[in-house]
C-alpha cells in the first residue's frame, strides 16, 4: 500500500484531532490536552513509520509502540481506529461500561495495545524488556514507547534507562512528549526537569529533538532514530491542546474533556483548519 | 505423607536452594526461561543459573520497579521470566508495578521472593517480609505459592513455571528440615495431607510447618490426633481438602511466618466463615515488626513453636 504524503498525512492528523473531540465529549471525561499535542507524531508513527499490518496485531515482525503515558489514550485509540485496526464506530464507546475502550489503555481488550498503563513510568522498563527479548530472539523490528516530560518525575523511568543503556538497545526509541505542563501546573513549576537533553546524554543514550507539529521534521527525526545503534531519546517539542485555539498550553485541559459547546467550538476550528 | 528423612540439623536445606536447582534444571529443559535480578543473584540462589545461561540473565541492578517492567516484556514476548528479589523490595517495594504492568496484563511473569518471614533472623526487621501474602492474595490473576521446604520449593518452581500467568512464589533463607517428598508432584491449587487425624486440622505453610509437625508427634502421644496440611497453594486455596478435613475435625489451627492479617489465617477464615463456621486458632505475627535474633528465637519469641501450637489445640478442643 501506498504511505500518505505530508499533504495527506496531515488531513489525516486533522481528521484524527477531531475524532478525539467527539470521543471525548460523548465519553463526558478524559485527556484532552496531551492527545491532541500528540497527535501529529501518533499520525506519522502510524501511517509512516511503523511497520505494521492492521489486521494482524500480533504480527511478530511487527515495531511495538508501547504507550507509558496512557492517558492520552484517547489519540492511539483514534489513530488504531484510522489506520483499520477496529472499526470507528467503536471510538463512541471510549470509558463506557463494558467497552473495549478503557479510560486507560489496557492489553488485551482492544487490538494494537501492547500493554497496560495508566501509572507513570511503568511502559519504558516494558519497552526495555521488549527490546531485550527482540535482541535474545535475533529479531529486527523496533520498539517505540510514547511517554511525557511530567512522567520523567518517576523514579522508574531512569532505573529503565540505565538498563537500555547497559544493554546497549538500539531497537529501543523513546519519544517524549515534552510540553512542559503536567496535572497540576508547569513543568518547572512542579518539579524542574532542567535539561532532558544533558540528563539522557549522560544516561548513556543518544538525543535527537524535533517540533512535534513538524510532520516533515517528525519524520526525518524518527527515521534518523532507527538507523542509531543505541537507544534514543526523541525530545518532542509539542504544544498541549494543539489545534484547539483556546485549549493551547492550558494546564487545566491536560485532565479534562470539552463539554458540548466547547466541542463545537473545537470541531470548528479543526475542520476551518483542514 | 512426612518423609522419614531424619531431621539432623545437617541434612537440613534452605528453600532458597531448591529454589536454585530449580532454575538451574529449568534453564536446561526450557530455552524461554530468563532470571532478572535486582542485585541479589548471590542470595537468591540464581547464580549458577547466571552462570550457566548467562545470555539469559538480566540484572537490572538495585531497581526492583524496574525489574518488573523488563520482566513484563520479556514475558509479552513470549519468554518466561523469574523475576528475582527478596520480599520486602518485591513485592514490597513495586506493588504498583506487579498489579498495573504484569497481574493486569496477565503477563506470564515469576515474581520470586527469598528472605521472607521471621527467619530472615538476624538483619532484622527491615529486611522479614511479613506482609507480602496479604498484598499478592488481593491481586486479581496471580497465583500465590509457599512451599514449606528444599524438595517442595524445588517442585513448586517447576510448577510455576508450566503455570502460564503470573506466580508469586514465597520461600525463605536459612536451611530447615526436609520432610516433604519429591514424589509427590506440585499441583497449583492443591494443599497436602502430611499427617492424618480426626481431632483437630492444623494448616500451615512454610518452614514453619515443621512445628506444627512436631506439635501433631506430642498431642499423639496424649491420645489426640492432627491433621497436618501444607496449604502452600494460598491462592488457589484448596478449599475442598481444608473443608472435608474441619468438617471432620470440627476445629482448625492456621500457622505462618506472616502478619496475622491478610495471610494464609485469613484466607482459610474467609472459606470457613462462610461455608463451615467453626472455632479457628490464626498462629502468625500478631500486627507488629520483627527485630534480629536467630530464626528460632524469633519464632519462640512471637509465641510461633510447637509448645505454642499444642497449647492452642488443647485450648480449641475444650469448645
């Protein structure tokens, strides 16, 4: 099959933005903030770089792409659903009883989680798992794992990127989401990160940087991560609430969802953007 | 049934050990068993194995969060990990870890405890795991297992490892009597008559069994016979054994190495209280912290031997 050009890819991207909003007003609850700043590179991940066959999600040549920050589920959910992994109508389901579409991601219920989260920290020491067994196995795909700047505060995740380190994964690339808000306020506010960069480096791990609002630049930065033969850090430069005028860089969207009026709001400016 | 082995304090071996040659003959038999250690290789008796399958063998270093989460991958991919501490750092320590990232998933993980109880003796009790059945039994998914000495440790290992789901597997480090045979294979779910009787059921897991054994040889000899049964299969708990033996008996006794709350006592009440009410003893660490000493002394000190028990069975069959 033919990969979608920027162009497209970004139609895509939009058209994604507001399958979140309508997912998360009729769910009544949920994270509206982080899913869309994540949207353009969940889009690019999906329909660019991944290799992947929807219908098969235990494929074992597939990349993994494990999400640690999972309460932006709301925007992997969205793009499974797109990239044909289940049907949309599904997406009306999200934290309903019953539904495939937990609040938080869950292995198992839905095809295309590879794990459970919800707690941060705990999808990077998977990832480095993974891509232990991966290199144990002679296997050659890559494991992505999604994770935010706020979830840094977790002593976890530097235990995992010790061991990535130690055990030299070049299968293994983190992206971070990194925009500077967390649950309650400003990163610098809650708990300064100062340079991730410096931190990484002397973590032992390679560091690349990109706009993540750049789809061209999101693809150049993630290609240039799989030909690196240690684990890297992707720091992604993203913007809470992107495409939403009045949800950008708002803290207090990171744990909320639109009610009807602000949905329409939303979806007008999306689909004006498009 | 009790081994005839003679229980010279020489022939004793630590549950650790059968533990280790567990590993060792897992690593031969099956090439998706992996160890991940936190530090404690030496001490949990996974050295040889490290050894051994050193390409299997992952040591994450003092980070016992961590060493779940890269055992949950492993397991996602299709490998079969013993994940390696002692139970106060795990499950102590990464309780969040093994509910969210592995019992939630159903990932295929071991988690394996070493050092658990009293008989941690003399490091005191920062490092006596007297808690950790109360907080595995609550999670949904996992097993929890207690084997009571060296042969039953080393089945109960091999059983966890044909097991597909988690397992959480508790044993202890100093050596202790043998008496349990190697016959008798390991059934998850499945708790063992070790002495036979009709006057009162004693239930315990672990080392600490051994008392209620020689608890059962003197209340022979004043004409009353126990019931011994090794529950190491706490969850499952083996609800059918444990019943036919107090409808028999009419009154039972619990014992473990473990906070009365939450443990082995608790779990054997709850089944009574609600399909057999009958007078029941709890034996275990009544709501405090341990401190140094020999295990025996900890075990005398906290009222856990058999004079204690015989007590508590003379007492029980007076009701």
């Amino acid at each position: 099959m033919r990969k979608p050009d920027i162009r497209e890819l970004k139609i895509i991207a939009n058209t994604i933005r507001q399958d979140i909003i309508r997912m998360l007003v009729l769910a009544g609850s949920g994270h509206a903030g982080g899913s869309l700043g994540m949207t353009d590179i969940f889009t690019v991940l999906y329909f660019k770089i991944l290799k992947h066959i929807p219908e098969q999600p235990n494929n074992p040549y597939r990349d993994r792409l494990i999400l640690s920050n999972g309460h932006i589920c709301p925007v992997q959910y969205a793009t499974l659903a797109r990239a044909g992994y289940f049907p949309l109508v599904k997406l009306k389901s999200l934290r309903k009883i019953n539904s495939q579409l937990q609040g938080h991601p869950h292995r198992g219920s839905l095809p295309g989680i590879e794990t459970s989260s919800g707690p941060l920290g705990q999808g990077i020491s998977q990832a480095v798992g993974m891509a232990l067994a991966a290199k144990m196995n002679k296997q050659n795909h890559h494991i992505f794992c999604i994770s935010s700047d706020g979830e840094h505060n977790e002593g976890q995740l530097w235990e995992a990127l010790m061991t990535a380190h130690k055990y030299q994964l070049g299968n293994l690339i983190n992206i971070v989401d990194y925009n500077g808000i967390q649950i309650d306020g400003y990163t610098k506010d809650i708990m300064p990160l100062l340079s991730l960069r410096k931190k990484y480096e002397a973590f032992g791990w390679e560091v690349l940087e990109t706009n993540g609002h750049d789809i061209k630049n999101i693809i150049k930065t993630l290609e240039k991560a799989k030909t690196i033969k240690r684990p890297v850090a992707i720091i992604a430069h993203t913007i809470l609430g992107k495409g939403v005028s009045f949800m950008e860089n708002k803290y207090s969207w990171h744990g909320l969802a639109p009610n009807k009026e602000e949905a329409a709001k939303a979806l007008k400016e999306l689909q004006h953007g498009k | 049934m009790v081994s005839n082995i003679k229980q010279q304090k020489n022939n004793w071996r630590s549950t650790r050990d059968g533990f280790g040659e567990a590993m060792l003959e897992l690593g031969k038999k099956n090439k998706e068993v992996v160890v991940v250690s936190a530090d404690l290789a030496e001490s949990t008796r996974v050295q040889p194995f490290a050894k051994k399958y050193h390409e299997r063998f992952i040591e994450v270093g003092v980070a016992e969060q961590n060493m779940l989460g890269v055992a949950t991958g492993l397991a996602l991919e299709g490998k079969i990990p013993f994940a390696t501490s002692f139970g106060v750092f795990s499950p102590g320590r990464n309780w969040d870890q093994l509910r969210v990232s592995i019992c939630y998933s159903r990932a295929n993980v071991k988690i394996i405890a070493s050092h658990t109880g009293l008989s941690v003796g003399p490091d005191g009790a920062s490092h006596q795991a007297l808690e950790d059945i109360a907080i595995t039994r609550c999670l949904p998914n996992l097993v929890v297992l207690a084997p009571a000495d060296f042969n039953e440790t080393k089945m109960a290992t091999l059983a966890a490892a044909k097991h597909q789901g988690p397992v959480y597997l508790r044993f202890a480090r100093q050596a202790s009597p043998i008496f349990t045979v190697t016959k008798q294979t390991f059934i998850i779910g499945r708790a063992k008559i070790l002495i036979p009787g009709k006057d009162i059921t004693i239930i315990g897991i672990g080392p600490l069994l051994y008392e209620a054994i020689l608890a059962a040889r003197e209340l022979a000899k004043k004409g009353i016979r126990a019931e011994i049964i090794n529950s190491s299969s706490i969850k499952p708990l083996d609800a059918k054994t444990i019943l036919a033996s107090v409808k028999k008996t009419g009154r039972a006794i619990t014992l473990e190495d473990h906070q009365i709350h939450g443990g082995l006592g608790s779990a054997v009440a709850e089944l009574l209280s609600q399909s057999l009410p009958r007078p029941l003893k709890i034996m275990g660490v009544s709501d405090q912290f341990g401190q140094s000493g020999q295990a025996e002394e900890l075990w005398e000190k906290h009222q856990l031997t058999h004079p204690y028990i015989i007590q508590h069975a003379l007492k029980l069959l007076k009701k």
